[in-house]
C-alpha cells in the first residue's frame, strides 16, 4: 500500500547558523530525497520553516525580531524567497509542488478542516508534494501554531499518515540538551510518550538561535502524531538521505512508536484542531472516571470553572492541580457551568430554570490527552 510521509524541517537545518544564508546541499539532498521517495511511489509533504529566517538573511537583520508586525513583515519577504528555491530544485528533478499556507483557525472550523484534508488529498492524488508552512504574515496570536513541529504533527494527522520525519540540528533526543550537558545519553526508540516522564528527559530552553521551540514541541508534536497512528523520528536535518535508509528499516534518530489504537479522526480535531477556551477543574473521582472508566463528565464532579466559552466550545479536562487529563466539547456555557459546578444532575432544572443536557461533557465528545 502506498505509505505517506510527512518530513517537516527546521530553520536550524535549513540555514548557516553563522550567516543566517540558506543551506543549499542540505535544500537540494532534501528535494532529490523526496523526489526519490516519490518515484518510489511515497506521498511526501513537506513541511518548512524557514520564512523567518530567510526574511532576516534577506534584509539583513542578524537576530529574529520578536515584535509581531515586524516578524510578519519578514516572513513574507522570506516565505517567497524559500518557495523560489524549492520550486527551482524540484522543477530540475521534474517534480511538482504546491505551497500550502495554513493558520490554526484554517483547522478550527470543522467544515474548514474537512476541506484542508480535501486539498491534500487531491495533491498528494495529482503526485505533487505539498510544501507547508504557518502563514506567518496573516496569522494573529491566539490562532497561531506557534511553531511546525505543532503543525506538522498536526497535517500527519489529517492525512493520516505513516510516518512523520522531525528534521532537525541535534541527531537524535537526548536524556538532556547535549549543547550544555555533554554526557546526555542518546535515547533510540520511545514505545510509549508516557516513558519520556519516567525517563525524566531534560528539554532545555527555546531551541537554537534560530529555531523557535526546541525540543519541547518536537516531544509534544510526537504526541500528537504517535496518538493518530503516526510512526514519528526525530533525526539530523543535515542528512535527508537518511529518510530512505530509516524507511529501509536503518536505525537513525529516536523513534516514537504509533499509538496501537490510533484515536479517530473526529476526536483528533476536538483534541488538536480546535483551541481550548476554557478550563475545567475536576475532583479526584470525575477525574478517574473519565480516565479510567471512559464516562461522561458530570456537573457534580466540576470543582471550578476557568475561560468565558459558549455551548460546543472546545475545554480541558484538569485535575484539581490544573494539568491536563482530557480536552472536550461543553455541552453548557462557563455562565451555566459556574451556576451548576459542584451540583447534582437532578438539582440543575431548579438551578438554571430549564431542563440542560444529561453530561457536561458526553464521552464520545471527550479525548484523553
Ligand atoms: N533533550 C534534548 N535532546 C536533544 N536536543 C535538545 C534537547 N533539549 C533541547 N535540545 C535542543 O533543541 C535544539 C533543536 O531545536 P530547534 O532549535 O527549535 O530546532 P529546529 O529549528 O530544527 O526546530 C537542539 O539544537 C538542542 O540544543
Ligand atoms: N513559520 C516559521 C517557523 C516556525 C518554526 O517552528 O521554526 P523552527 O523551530 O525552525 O521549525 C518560519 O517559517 O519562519
């Protein structure tokens, strides 16, 4: 069966860290790489950073600006000068491609969404490789991805594919950052993301001069993927070959193994297409039941209520400490929610003045994260 590959790489691969110029060798083993993939009969998107960066070689600027205006200014000189480079690499090796440019609230509306994974699916069917990046320029700060490991885990998801290659400056995921801790033990193969906890793996700070997240949204965009079924690597950028040999069963990188049961698709857009706007506390015994014993979540188990969000708006699901168990979808407003809190399903007609729905959150609305 055809198997689909998304690689998604990083400024730090795709640029001289010194000058901030555009690694050509790396760029075109890339597009000969991918080309080959799909003569071989692969699906490849690719997914590139680099806007930014490629802006500020282009105009000059020796650090990545942090104001917004000036950043979104940048990346549209740069997101043009990338796509010129990679269209002429691929059209030498006579393979096409498409720019794609996506900002969270493109997966935010469902009907949206759907016609996302639509456009893929008619490229990856007309053999082009797409060639994803945040549209940087439009994208306002509360629906922004923030960073494509984010977004590339997340296109994984939608086209479901096999396997999501990180390419990045480091060879593989250490036990800590081997910048500033030397002796960090390489770490192979991650069969389960909850191991990581236990391994206590060090993630260090924002990533290099130019990357943006570091090895923090590598580790949860490999959640995100190895949730949906995705076999998800995260390897040295400046060896794209090493795609094929890790496809020909090659141990290069960490490798994160797919969730056996993968989460379905609709759940997948609850959990990570649509954006949380508010938080729920839950006590010890909603809290277990929801993760253990796949219930509905009930008023009587909410012990507060953060966020102003309406009916069918996305929340997480936390234990009374605030972390994360499960994100959903709200069958009442935070209004009638903070009225209801605490109370018994059977006390909410007299409380709100009209019948409400059963569950807070219904099961099949709720995806443990
Ligand atoms: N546990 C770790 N293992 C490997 N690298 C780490 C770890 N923690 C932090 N890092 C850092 O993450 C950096 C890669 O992230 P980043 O600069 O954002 O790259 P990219 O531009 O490829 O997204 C590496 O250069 C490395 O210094
Ligand atoms: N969209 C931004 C990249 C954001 C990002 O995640 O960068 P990186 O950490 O280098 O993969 C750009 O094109 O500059």
């Amino acid at each position: 069966m055809t198997q689909t590959i998304v690689v998604k790489i990083g400024t730090s691969s795709l640029t001289q860290p010194e000058t901030g110029q555009l690694a050509l060798s790396t760029i075109a083993t890339l597009a000969e790489t991918l080309s080959d993939l799909r003569r071989q009969n692969y699906r490849a998107i690719l997914v590139s950073s680099g806007a930014v960066g490629v802006g500020c070689a282009r105009l000059g600027l020796t650090e990545r600006p942090k104001a917004i205006a000036l950043k979104q200014a940048v990346a549209a000189v740069g997101q043009g000068r990338l796509m010129r480079v990679y269209d002429d690499l691929f059209t030498t090796l006579q393979q096409p491609i498409a720019q794609v440019l996506l900002t969270r609230s493109d997966l935010v509306q469902r009907s949206r969404y759907l016609n996302v994974y639509n456009t893929f699916r008619e490229l990856l069917e007309l053999g082009v490789i797409p060639v994803v990046n945040e549209n940087d320029t439009v994208a306002v700060e509360e629906l922004k991805f923030g960073d494509n490991d984010t977004l590339s885990a997340l296109v994984a998801s939608l086209v479901e594919a096999n396997w999501l290659f990180l390419l990045t400056d480091v060879d593989r995921l250490y036990s800590a950052d081997p910048r500033s801790v030397p002796d960090a033990q390489p770490i192979s193969l991650v069969s389960n993301i909850n191991e990581l906890a236990k391994l206590q793996v060090q993630t260090g700070g924002q990533g290099s001069q130019w990357g943006t997240g570091g090895m923090v949204t590598k580790i949860s965009a490999a959640r995100i993927a190895t949730a949906a079924g995705v076999r998800t690597v995260i390897t040295q950028g400046r060896q794209p070959r090493n795609i094929e040999k890790i496809l020909q069963g090659e141990s290069f990188g960490t490798h994160f193994e797919a969730h056996p049961e993968p989460t379905s698709a609709r759940k997948r857009w609850i959990a990570y297409g649509l954006v949380p706007l508010g938080k729920l506390y839950l006590d010890e015994g909603a809290a277990i039941a929801i993760s253990t014993s796949g219930k509905s979540l009930l008023a009587a188990g909410i012990l507060a209520v953060e966020g102003e969000f309406d009916t069918q708006e996305a929340v997480l699901l936390c234990d009374k400490n605030g972390h994360e168990i499960a994100r959903g979808l709200v069958n009442y407003t935070s209004g009638e929610l903070q009225k209801i809190c605490g109370r018994r399903s059977s006390e909410i007609p007299t409380i709100l003045g009209y019948v409400g729905a059963e569950t807070v959150v219904h099961r099949d609305n709720l995806v443990l994260t």
